[in-house]
C-alpha cells in the first residue's frame, strides 16, 4: 500500500527533524537543519510556514505528512 | 507582503527540502 509506505516515510523524516521527539517541529528546529541540509535559514522557514496549516508554530506529524504527500503527489488525511 | 513570501517558496524549496532529507534519510543505515 502506497499510502502506508508514504506515512512511514513521513515519520521516519519527521523524526529528523525533531531530534528532541518532543511530537512537534518548531521554527527554530527547523533552522537548526541548515547544518545537515543544503538550504539557507530562509528557506527553511519558508519551507515550514508552507507546510504548518493553522499557524500556531507547530508542525504536527498530520501536517508534515500532509506537505510530503502533496509534494509527492499522493492525497493523504482527506 | 508575508503572502507573497509564502507564495515565492514554491515547490522547488519544499523538493529541495525533501529531497535533502530522503537522501540524509537513505544515506546512512
């Protein structure tokens, strides 16, 4: 099943990026990925206000899912 | 203009993302 491999996925890179496991990412998580990935602070704050849903500077495991299912094309939580 | 901000991530910021860590993701055991 597609969907359940995408889900696994999603929490498997969710995770890293919350190193703390604390079930959240926040902006400041985010930035601290500059080290280990190519993208500026910018872009990585951008990249966290697209994918965050309610704006309340939390990036739940539904929403991370969310943005990887649409970046890869696969509709998940409908 | 913070929309217009959200609007210039577009894709290729969130691919690049993702991608970086699918292959941060399969590059170590």
């Amino acid at each position: 099943d597609v969907q359940v491999e995408m889900l696994e996925k999603a929490r498997e890179l969710f995770q890293l990026c919350d190193k703390e496991e604390k079930g959240f990412i926040t902006k400041l998580d985010m930035q601290r990925l500059q080290s280990e990935l190519p993208l500026t602070p910018e872009q990585l704050e951008a990249v966290f206000e697209s994918l965050e849903q309610d704006n309340n500077g939390y990036l739940t495991p539904v929403e991370f899912s969310m943005g990887l299912g649409k970046f890869i094309g696969i509709e998940l939580y409908q | 203009d913070p929309n217009m901000k959200a609007g210039a991530t577009s894709e290729g910021v969130l691919a690049n993302f993702f991608n970086s860590l699918l292959s941060k993701k399969t590059g170590s055991p």
